[in-house]
C-alpha cells in the first residue's frame, strides 16, 4: 500500500497507528518514507476507553472500535491537516487520487459504497458504504462526524447485525441523512473490490488497468489470505468472480509479488477448531470446494 500511496500521490504523509509494540518497533527499525508512527500506547492515553473494551470485545471488534479512535486522536495531534484520509492497509494505489479529491470538492465527507453485484445484494445489510476509504475535512462537519463516530463506536461495535448496526461500517448508512456537506464518491476506479467486481469491463489500454471507461484509482485486496509461503486465496469465488485475464495478472501477481518481497518465507500455520461434522456442513464444504475450483481461486507465484 505504502508503496503505491508514494508512486502514485507522493505528497502525501501516512499516520500509522499501531496495534501492537512488534509491529511498532519494526516500522521505528525499518520506517516507510512518508510515515508519522504512534504506538498503541498513544491512541490508549487519548481514549482510556479502549482499555476496558478490548477485554469485552473480539481482536476483529476491538480494531473496528479503534477506526473512528484513530481519526480523532491524529486529527487531534495535527490541527493543520487539510483532509484526513481513513484507509485500509489492504488498499494498493494504481493512478494519482486527484480525481477523488476533485469529487469531494468543498466537501466535508467522502465515502464510498461497496455497490454489491446483484448476485450479492443480501451483503448490503452489513453496510451500505465501505469503510475502507474514508474523507474527513478538517472543518466543524468533519470533525463532528469523526467525533460522532468515534462515541457510537465506542458505545456499541461488535462483528453482527443488530439494531441497525454492524461493527464500525453500518453507521456509515446514516450519515447522507446527518451531513449535508457529504460527498457520496462515484469514480468506478476508486475501490474496486471482489464485492463489485463483476459490474464492470475490467481492460488494460495502453498498460494502464480500466474500470469501464475510467482508470483504476486503487483496488481493495479484501478477503485475501496467505495459505502457505507463496501460496494465496483470493475468496473471489464467494463472489462469482473468475481469477483469470487482467485481475489475476495485471492486479493480483503484481501485488503478491511485491507482498512476497516484504514478507520472510516460513512456513504458516492455520489452526481450526474441529466440530464434528453434519450434513449441512458436509454440503456447504463440497459447495465450497466446488465453486473455488470452478473459479480458480488460488494463486501459486
């Protein structure tokens, strides 16, 4: 991600928050250029708060608790930020963002929804937007929103449907309503998905990738998983995506070879727990299997 966010808007300074002291202290031995890092330590003295969560809450539920903590507390130490940007560390970067930024324009809020596949439209009672790309301005809308998030997380974040919310995502649901300085973000390449893939042409035209007609901004490697040391699952099959052409060359190889590059080789290890198996989890599997071979959701580099 970082190395993209660098080619492609060089401007740019990374705030990075770590969840815990081994991964802080490698980015203080090996800093990304463009980094500001702050140890966990930090955002728990700014919000006491979390100390008391992260025992009540699952490691998932305490990070989307940690999300809207982590706006406020770096736009609280750097009241000179323009635009605060929230983003996923899965994100990678393929053409320069001022398209986005020329979208949000004089506004307050950009988000972006997941604009599911009709074959996934049940997914949308999870969110509505997607969390993995955020604008906040620092203005009296923006910071309200931040500040507003970060309290209803706090009060309530938990990974299931309940009352209308779901972790930190499905607040983003009300905020149009809330925030009339919202921008609702609408660039086809900008967080492209395995979720919203299958709407579009996706073409390579004169080595640049293409979403329709618009240049791909960045592409969201949700669902992707390590299996063994050079061995990935990308999950596309879940969404009926086939792994061939212009998404598995030109997206996945190039970014797992980079991921490859960064990460030592070892062997991993996935524990499960072992329930004793029924009949609908016998079929579910088979399901399963089925449509990843089907799908060739698995990449060897």
């Amino acid at each position: 991600m970082s190395k993209s966010l660098l080619k492609h808007h060089p401007e740019h300074t990374l705030f990075i928050v770590c969840m815990d002291s081994k991964v802080y202290k490698s980015l203080v031995r090996n800093p990304i250029p463009n980094s500001l890092i702050f140890p966990h330590e930090d955002l728990l003295e700014f919000c006491p708060q979390l100390i008391e969560i992260r025992k009540q809450r699952t490691n998932a539920e305490y990070f989307f608790t940690c999300s809207a903590q982590v706006c406020e507390f770096i736009i609280s130490r750097n009241l000179s930020i323009d635009i605060l940007n929230y983003i996923d560390a899965d994100l990678c970067f393929y053409n320069s963002l001022n398209p986005l930024f020329e979208e949000l324009g004089n506004g307050s809020i950009g988000i972006i929804k997941h604009n599911f596949h009709f074959l996934n439209r049940s997914k949308v009672k999870y969110g509505k937007y997607n969390v993995g790309w955020i604008s906040f301005r620092n203005d009296i809308e923006g910071r309200k929103c931040i500040s507003t998030w970060a309290k209803d997380c706090i009060e309530w974040c938990y990974q299931r449907l309940e009352n209308g919310k779901y972790a930190d995502q499905k607040y983003l649901d009300y905020w149009p309503d809330k925030y009339p300085n919202l921008r609702i973000l609408i660039h086809k390449g900008a967080n492209l998905a395995i979720w919203n893939l299958k709407n579009y042409n996706i073409k390579l035209n004169d080595g640049k990738i293409f979403v329709d007609n618009d240049p791909l901004l960045f592409y969201h490697f949700a669902g992707l998983k390590q299996i063994q040391s050079n061995k990935f699952t990308t999950h596309l099959s879940s969404y009926y995506v086939r792994l061939q052409g212009v998404i598995l060359e030109n997206i996945y190889i190039p970014y797992l070879k980079d991921i490859i590059k960064l990460k030592p080789k070892k062997k991993i290890e996935f524990k499960k727990e072992m329930n004793r198996p029924n009949l609908v989890s016998l079929l579910r599997s088979f399901f399963i299997q089925v449509r990843v071979y089907l799908f060739k959701d698995l990449i060897e580099i």
